[in-house]
C-alpha cells in the first residue's frame, strides 16, 4: 500500500514508502539511521515548495510536543520540536512567558517555523529563529548532538534556520519576554500615501504591516504597540467574508473592469477602523481556510516601496485573476547564516494565489522584480532559486554548507529538491 501526502495548498504532492512518527529521540535516531531516504522532516506542511517531498520517508513529530522544562528567571522554555505554535502559545502563557512576536497563524509546529526562518512584522523584531538559546539535534548518522548559544553561537547560527537538512531539531531552548499585551489598531488609506510615508509608517510602532488590496488602490495598515490598558473585544474577523467578495467580484467582474474596481474600491473604503487591546497570544494569529499558493521575497529595508510598486502595476495590468490582498511586512537583522534577514533591515513582500488556479504564470512574472531588488526567497514558499543563485545572496553559504556536511556526511536528508537547492550531486 502506498503513503500518500500533500502540503497544506495541495501544490506538493508525495508517495513516500514511509511515513513515520517517532515517540522520542532514540526511535527518531533508529529512523535517520535506518528508513529508506531521503529523510524528510514535516512539521505542519505549511511550506509551498517541495521542501518535505520525499519518496523515502517523511518523518512527522507530532508525538514529539510539549513543554521539556522552564527557566523564569530569564523567561526561557525548552519544548520539543514537534509543538504546534498554538499549544505553545498557551503553554507559554501558564509559566508566565510570551513569545515577542508571531506569524499570521499559530497552525505550524516550532521545528518547521525555526525551519523556513517563519517571521511576523516589527522593525526591530527578529523572525524565531533569533529566539533560540540551544538546540538538540539528530543529526544524519542518527547521533543526537546539542548546541548552545553561549559556547557553540556558529552551530546556533548555522542550524537555526535549516530546511531540515542540518539535522533533525528534536528540542529547542527558546528566549522569551515576560507576557505582555498588545494595543492593535487597523485603517485604511490610500495605497499612494502608505508608498510615500512607508519608512515613518513602518517603524513608528512595535510591530507594523499592511495589506495592499488588489485593483482598489487601498491598503489597511496594522499597527500594534504595548499596552497596559485594560483588555477589550477584539472585532470578530471576517477575512474570508472578505476574500468571497473580492473572488466573486473578480470572477462577475472579469469583463468589465473599471466596475470592478469602483466597486472594490468602495467597499475597502467603508472597512471600519479597528481598536482593540489584548493579551499578546489573542492578536497575532488570524484563521486561514481559503487555500492558496504564496511567493514571498525579503528585500532591503528601503526597496520595499519601489518593488511594491512595480509589483502591483504587473498584476493590475496583467493579472485580473489575482484578487488576494499583498501583504507588505519589516524584520529585523539577524546573524544566522541561512536566514533571509542575515545582517539586512528587511522588507517582504507577499502575493498569493488561488490555489484553485495554476500559479506559475503570476510567480513567475513577479519573481524577476523581486530579483532585481536582491531578494531573497522565503524558504517555505514559492521560489525558484537554486544554487548558484542562492550562493550570492547569502556570505556564509560556503560555511554552512560545511556544517551540513559534517552533520549529514551521507546525504541522508538530501531529497532531488533540496540537492538542487544546495548545489548536491545526487
Ligand atoms: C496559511 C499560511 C500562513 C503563513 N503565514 C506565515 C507568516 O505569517 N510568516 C511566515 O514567515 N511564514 C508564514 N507561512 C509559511 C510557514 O510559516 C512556513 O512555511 C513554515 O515553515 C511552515 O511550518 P510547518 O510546521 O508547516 O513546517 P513544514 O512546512 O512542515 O516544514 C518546513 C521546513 O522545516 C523543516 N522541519 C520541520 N520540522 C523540523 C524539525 N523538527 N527539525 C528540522 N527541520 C524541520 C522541514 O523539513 C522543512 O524543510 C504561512 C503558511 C501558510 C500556509
């Protein structure tokens, strides 16, 4: 009988001979060592690109969660690597810790967001991985090895963000901030404004992004900053109400696009303001059913606009069938060899299609404008790099691909994509 698997969007699809979840880090071990490879990680299969495709075994650490131990004098948590974002929230809360800063949903598991260097929005906020303290893993010859921040930083910065090819994350030590709560303010303006004050804009506040809705000419800007107020309602979200309407008008609409746009623009003009305090862990993460593929690049800080800019006049001009709002998001430098934030203030920039629909034609059009800005991919979404390209966008490639080696000497997490991906024989 044949094991099948596909990835949240439905895109990647897999045949693997096995698939497998281990109970601890001997069984996990006994695996790398032994299962028909290429070895393959899943945290959640949140990530677009083929990154957990294999036709040897996927290995899914769902059993692997939970909270290891806890240090609350300096707000520190050791969880396994299988605990999706969302327990891990509320696992946090009960000893007192937060999380600095989260994604748009809470659905992956820590070991696949460390993974693709997941990130949420903040000039000064790093993506998770700059959270980590120590990590344990299997590595390829199914040995488990640990690292810490304080006597191995190159093996943190090298294994941090890793596309499960350094090994197998089983624990990870992660810092955290005492729990806090969030002011979250949203409006609408017009796109032109948000372009021309989008430096001020962007870091005025602890966390900001906006979202540019398609053929309306209008953006709803996020803003949150702390708060000690007491907590309010947050408005109900209604975010695929509002993807309905903007895919019925895109489909009703298809020959008459001038209607479509008036209309569009008239009802993004009437979504109301929003203002709401919250504990952190109520505010980050949105519900997300409408299934989609996504191209996201994180570009220099103050080419953000530029690129937007050129990226909304393709899809206006070429692409009617988009109708996903863009999301336009900053994050702070890091030091992590493979991380696409390494020493770079950084803007990303988001688009999204239909999954319903081919989304190459789109990608594929939009990715040169991403390039020409330097861009470096999202690891987790679509892209396509490989190599040699990827060489001259990260400085310390050469030597994170010595660690890999010295990790996995027999290319037992190495599958077609991921050889392609770092220049690997096959
Ligand atoms: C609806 C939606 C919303 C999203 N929002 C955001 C967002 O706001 N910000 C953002 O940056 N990204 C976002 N993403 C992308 C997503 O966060 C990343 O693709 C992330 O890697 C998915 O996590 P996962 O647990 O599903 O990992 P998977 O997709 O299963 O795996 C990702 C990578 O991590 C590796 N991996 C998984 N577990 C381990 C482990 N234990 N040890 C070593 N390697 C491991 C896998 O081998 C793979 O290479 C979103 C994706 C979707 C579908």
């Amino acid at each position: 009988m044949s094991n099948s698997w596909s990835n949240w969007s439905g895109f990647v699809t897999a045949s693997p001979k096995l698939i497998a979840s281990p109970a601890d880090a001997g069984e996990l071990g006994d695996l790398v060592r032994t299962a028909p490879g290429p070895v393959r990680v899943v945290g959640a299969g949140h990530s677009f690109t083929p990154l957990v495709k294999s036709e040897g075994t996927i290995v899914s650490l769902e059993k692997l969660e939970g909270l290891v131990s806890h240090d609350s004098a300096n707000n520190r948590a050791r969880v396994r690597a299988g605990t999706r974002l969302g327990a891990l929230m509320h696992i946090l809360q009960g000893i007192g810790q937060g999380l600095p800063n989260m994604g748009d949903i809470d659905r992956q598991a820590i070991g696949g967001a460390l993974g693709t260097a997941t990130h949420g929005s903040g000039p000064t906020l790093g993506a998770y991985h700059t959270q980590l303290e120590t990590v344990q893993i299997v590595d390829g010859l199914g040995k488990i090895r640990e690292f810490k921040r304080s006597s191995d930083q190159d093996m943190i910065h090298a294994t941090g963000v890793a596309l499960g090819a350094f090994g197998v994350l089983s624990e990870v030590t992660m810092n955290n901030i005492a729990t806090y709560r969030l002011r979250r303010r949203k409006w609408v303006l017009p796109i032109a404004d948000m372009l021309r004050d989008f430096e001020t804009m962007m870091t005025a506040h602890r966390s900001a992004e906006f979202y540019y809705i398609p053929f309306s000419g209008y953006a709803q800007f996020i803003a949150s900053d702390l708060s000690e107020a007491a907590t309010t309602t947050r408005p109900t979200e209604d975010d695929e109400g509002s993807l309905r309407t903007l895919r019925r008008l895109r489909t009703g609409l298809a020959w008459l696009p001038s209607l479509r746009r008036a209309l569009i623009t008239g009802a993004v003009k009437k979504v109301p303001a929003e203002d709401y305090v919250q504990d952190w862990l109520n505010v980050y993460a949105s519900d997300r059913q409408t299934r989609f593929n996504e191209m996201e690049y994180h570009l220099p800080f103050e080419d953000g606009p530029k690129a937007l800019a050129e990226i909304i006049d393709l899809t206006e001009k070429r692409f009617p069938e988009v109708y996903f709002p863009m999301e336009v998001r900053s994050v702070a430098p890091d030091r992590f060899w493979l991380s696409p934030f390494y020493e770079r203030p950084t803007c990303s920039i988001a688009i999204h299609h239909d999954a319903a629909n081919d989304p190459l034609p789109f990608m594929r059009a939009a990715e040169p404008i991403f390039r020409k800005y330097g861009g470096r991919p999202h690891w987790g979404k679509m892209h396509s790099l490989k190599a040699d390209d990827l060489k001259k966008l990260y400085p310390r490639w050469d030597d994170a691909m010595a660690v890999r080696r010295d990790i996995d000497p027999h290319n037992r997490f190495i599958s077609p994509y991921m050889a392609g991906l770092f220049g690997i024989q096959s």
